[in-house]
C-alpha cells in the first residue's frame, strides 16, 4: 500500500509541474501571435476570454492559446481547411 500511495504522490507531482510548464508556455504566446481567423472564431462560440491571460489559465485555455497561435500546425491546419 505504501508503494502505492508513493507511485499516487509522484504521478501528482508530475502532473502539477506538467501544468506549470504547459501553462508558462501558454503565457508566452502574445496576442499578436493568435491567428485572428481563429480568434473571431472564438469569439462566435461565446470564448470571448479564452485568449486572454490577465487571469489565471485553465487547461482549456492553456489548449486554446496554442492552438490560436500563428505558429501552431493546428491552426495553419485549420486555415487552410475551410
């Protein structure tokens, strides 16, 4: 049981320091960055505060600002798509 609980206690740490580089790396995306394209895009479904990090990020967010940036093969897949 105490290996365990051991292999529960490393895995959540692992987890948390996983989010704080997924979320410093999301934090260094600028606004100039997002494809505006995909912007408006959330903006239409009602995300108006997705893209914005003056607020504490949750992992959607984190996702959603990655996936907005100019450099992101997911959002030159998205443009180039429709």
């Amino acid at each position: 049981m105490l290996k365990v609980r051991h292999e529960i206690n490393q895995t959540q740490q692992l987890v948390r320091e996983t989010y704080v580089q997924i979320e410093q790396y999301a934090k260094t995306i600028n606004e100039n960055d997002f494809d505006p394209e995909f912007k408006k895009l959330l903006d239409d479904l009602g995300y108006k505060s997705a893209l914005n990090s003056n607020r504490p990020l949750s992992l959607l967010d984190m996702v959603l600002r990655m996936v907005a940036s100019k450099f992101s093969k997911i959002s030159v897949k998205y443009r180039h798509s429709g």
